[in-house]
C-alpha cells in the first residue's frame, strides 16, 4: 500500500491564469506535501507570488489537507 493521498483544488488567478492555460483543476497528491512542493510540481514560477489556503493567506511550508482549496495569487501591479 502506498502513501494516503489527498485531493486539492488548485485556483490560478491574472497572469498565472494565462500563463499556465487553466484556472483550475483538481489535483491528487500524495501526504504530506506542503504548498511549495505542490508549486514546484506544478511548474509556477512568479516573484511575489502569495498562497491562501481556504480563502486564508498562508506561508510555503502550510501542509495541504484533504478537500483544501489552494490559490496562486500574482501580485498586484497597476498605476
């Protein structure tokens, strides 16, 4: 038997949206993996990049649960 797995929501948001090609997806994932191997899994790279987890800003080393909705958010930048 392997690892227990889990199931996130990922939640792309701006340039990573279009960067990327999706807004969001399901993703099955073995335990524990926290959100900066999810990113890292995922290939998202952005400077200044932030995470909420359930609809709460996190840091990169949160562990994801089962059921957890992961968003990406790019930063603001505007004049």
């Amino acid at each position: 038997m392997g690892k227990p797995t889990t199931t996130v929501r990922v939640l792309l948001f701006a340039r990573l949206r279009e960067d990327q090609g999706w807004h969001q997806q399901l993703v099955h994932l073995e335990q524990p993996t926290t959100v900066a191997q999810l990113q890292q899994q995922l290939g998202i790279h952005c400077p200044g990049l932030l995470w909420a987890v359930n609809q709460s800003f996190v840091t990169p080393d949160h562990l994801l649960q089962n059921g957890d909705e992961l968003a990406f958010l790019p930063p603001i930048t505007g004049g």
